[in-house]
C-alpha cells in the first residue's frame, strides 16, 4: 500500500504553515475559518475602497452618510451587551492550539490539519489513473 500524500501549504492570511490529505483538500488557501474571514474582509475593504472612488460609489457614500447623519436607519434599536458571558476569542484559542502543536508536538511526521493522517510531503497531488 502506498504511503498517504499530503501537500503542504502556507496559510494567506497568518502564515502559519499547515498540511493536508487529498481527502481533505478543497482548494485551502487559509488554514481555519477565523483566517479565511479575515482574509474575505481584507478582501472586501479593498474592493469596497476601489468602489468608492467611482462616481457611483462616491453618489452612494454621500446618501449613506446623510441617512446616518439624520438617523433614518437606527428605528428602535437597542445596544445591550453582556460581558459576563463572553469567552475566549477564537483567534485566541485558535493562536494556543498553535503553539501547543508546535512546541509540544514531537512526532516528526507531517500531519492533515483536518483529519490528523500522518504521510509524506508532495508538491502536487498526482493525477488519478483510471483503467
């Protein structure tokens, strides 16, 4: 039996440098969700900006500004909050489960990210021959 593949990649967003099986692969570019949305906002303030600089973008602003100027969009909101039940963030947790992998960690085989399967390092999965 052949030994399972893993790619390894460097996460867009943190660095962080991670491997994954072609079970779990779908095209990863971040390695977790708080990565990947911080990334998708990163994203989205540039294009956001990139629009405001058009015509129409500059037309929109300026009716957004007057309608939150004159508070036609805040009708009976209330801002409450409750800090006595907040938790840890999750890049915090998410920051401590790396450093726990990285120093603690002592196997020196690679392993999926996702579904923790130990293998070797490709930098292409290979084709699936068929017949």
């Amino acid at each position: 039996m052949s030994p399972l593949l893993l790619r390894q990649i460097r996460c867009g967003w943190c660095d962080f440098v991670f491997y994954i099986c072609r079970c779990c692969w779908r095209g990863q570019t971040y390695c977790c969700d708080e990565c990947r949305l911080a990334g998708k906002r990163k994203n989205h303030r540039e294009a956001q900006r990139r629009y405001r600089q058009t015509p129409k973008g500059k037309k929109a602003h300026c009716e957004a500004e007057n309608r939150r100027r004159h508070g036609l969009s805040k009708k009976n909101q209330k801002n409450m909050d409750d800090a006595s039940t907040t938790g840890l963030p999750a890049w915090c947790i998410e920051l401590l489960w790396r450093v726990w992998l990285r120093f603690f960690c002592f196997e020196k085989s690679p392993r999926c990210l996702f579904c923790g399967c130990s293998g070797v390092i490709v930098d292409e999965f290979p084709r699936r021959g068929y017949g």
